[in-house]
C-alpha cells in the first residue's frame, strides 16, 4: 500500500503514531512518505495528526484516497468537522475512543505507547523508598486531594523520595499540592532520564482523576432532600463523582511495565483495562486506598517485584506494541481492499 503521512505536530503523540510507527509500516511492505502535501493523487491512504489534519483537501485531490486521523482533538471546530469527514480515526484509549464515536463510527484504539527498552529490576528491601511520577504538570497539581494527603502520612513513617518526570524547562516547577513530608527530585523530562534518573523507582503513581468541589455531593443531597421524595435518579451523597480527560490513556501504564516498576492508579477505564486489581498492581479512587496500596508495597519487596512482573507479563501477551501494530496494519490493508 502506497502510505503519506502528513503532519507538522510535534507532540508525544507524534513520536508514537509517526516516528515509532512509521519504520514499521515499511518493515510491513507498505510505500510510506512523510510529508508530501500536494501529491494525494498518487497515495492509497493518508494518516495526519489532528492539529493540521487535511482530510478535504486529500479527498478533492484524490476522491479514491482513505484518510485517517490520529489522535483526533476536540478543542476546534475544524478538527471536529475533520474527524467526521475521515474514513477512520486512530485513538489511544477506550475513554477518546467513546467520545469521539459521536463523530465518527470508525474509531481504532491504538495504545500510543512509547519503545521503551526493558529492565530486569531486581526489588530489595531498603531503607528509603522512590516513588515515581512521570506525565504532564497537570496531573501532579491533582495530587492535591488524594495522593498529597496519603504521601503526607506515609512521610511519617518511613523514608521516601519522590521523583517528577515532567517538562520544567517548559512548564515551570511543581508548586500546587507538593507533599510536605517527603523529598522530592524534579527532573527535566526526556528520553534519556526514564533510564539514568528514573529506572531507580520502587513505586509508579498513575493517576487520572481530575478534581471535584468535595462540597458538591453533599449540596446536591441536600437539595433533594428538600424536595421531599423527589430523587428519580437515586442521587446520594456518597456516590462516587469522577472527572478525567476524554483523552485518558495507558500510556503512562506501559512504561513503567516496561521499566519492572510496580504501579498504583485510579480507576479510570484504562486503568482498568491493564491493572488486574491486588495481581499486577492496585486500583484505588481514595486518600486511604492510595495509602492502603502504597503502603503494602513500600513494606514489601517480594510484592513489589512480584506485581511488576504480573504487569508486564499481561501487557506482554495483551497489549505489546507487535501486538498493538499487527492489528492496525490488518486494519488498514482492509481498507486497503476497500479501494480496489
């Protein structure tokens, strides 16, 4: 099959779904060029990444032409109008792939994993603990209602450090919900640091819920309550709110399989989808489920190098990146076989 793969975009995305993704479409068979704009006439199927997508203009050059967009966004109209015109849309999670099922009926999950080169970790018992975070700013700010809260209590009790992996150079230092009993090591993210600054962590924290006003079950509550038995849809104020982005994903999961790193996470879908509950890591929404969990594995050794090994062992027969590629490859050779 004669691929383009058309995009400006530089993004962690980009790295996966073209600069990962596109030697393996060449070791499949297929043609691939990167950045030929004005020649869709002479291509089978078209890939772009979201912000500079050009679906129409593919399509008026060469009405024969499939077009996919990866990693489709949401914030623009235009990139809305986009994903509905495309012939399919490459997602990396069940959380985007849901939304965007509004748009577009022909969604594949794709988990954009980044190569990640594996670690035989052996776990010891030591006198001090590293946690491990890595992702963007954001969700360290979420830290605040939860995970600070646990660390501050475990601080207490045992001897931990805590490392960032994230982009200070760009984003600025961490100041919103810091821990106040534990040490913690910011490091500037790159490719590089997962291995000499990073590998070193006992524990990965995963987290994805986004917070909510912890005074907003309770108002709504009590407004039903004043409006006598009137409550048609069961609303009670220890139900569970939860807020994440559409675009929430495993990605952050999968390299710390990869590093022999045992995880806890929240139980956001695709945390779900990969962590098998009390086996290969643990599920938790609260400040006690985060400190009950990370707790079990500060003080064990032997669960720890037993959860990494179960959680890699599953992703490996699951959800490695072969895995993840041979299925997209069959994907578009069937919509290959469209065209003819």
């Amino acid at each position: 099959m004669r691929i383009v793969i058309n995009t400006n975009y530089d993004s962690a995305g980009t790295r996966v779904c073209v600069d990962d993704m596109l030697p393996r479409l060449k070791t499949a068979g297929h043609e691939v060029v990167r950045n030929d704009w004005g020649n869709y006439q002479k291509y089978d199927l078209a890939l772009f990444m979201a912000p500079d997508s050009a679906v129409d203009t593919a399509k008026k050059q060469n009405p024969r032409i499939k077009t996919g967009i990866m990693d489709p966004k949401l914030a623009l109209s235009r990139t809305r109008a986009e994903a509905e015109r495309s012939d399919f849309l490459l997602v990396s999670s069940i959380e985007q792939r849901d939304v965007f099922w509004h748009y577009n009926k022909n969604v594949f999950i794709f988990f954009m994993f980044p190569e990640t080169k594996v670690q035989n970790k052996i776990h010891k018992d030591k006198g001090k603990i590293i946690l491990g975070y890595h992702g963007n700013k954001l969700h360290l700010h979420c830290f605040v209602q939860q995970i600070t809260p646990a660390l501050n209590e475990l601080g207490k009790k045992y001897n931990l450090e805590l490392r960032v992996l994230y982009n200070v150079k760009k984003l600025g230092q961490w100041r919103i919900g810091l821990p106040k009993t534990i040490a913690i090591n910011h490091i500037q993210w790159s490719e590089e640091a997962y291995y000499k600054e990073f590998a070193d962590c006992d524990i990965g924290l995963v987290n994805n819920y986004l917070p909510i006003n912890g005074h907003l079950g309770k108002l709504a509550s009590s407004l039903f309550k004043k409006l006598n038995r009137f409550n048609p849809f069961g609303f009670n104020q220890d139900d569970y709110l939860v807020r994440y982005k559409y675009s929430t994903n495993p990605g952050r999961i999968y390299v710390f399989s990869q590093l022999g790193i045992p995880v806890v996470a929240d139980t956001s879908p695709s945390m779900c989808q990969l962590i098998q509950d009390g086996q290969s890591g643990f599920l938790v929404n609260s400040h006690e489920g985060w400190e009950y969990a990370l707790e079990k594995l500060i003080k064990s050794a032997a669960l720890r190098q037993q959860m990494s090994k179960n959680l890699f062992t599953f992703i490996d027969a699951n959800y490695s990146i072969e895995k993840n590629f041979a299925k997209f490859n069959d994907y578009i050779i069937n919509i290959a076989n469209q065209i003819k």
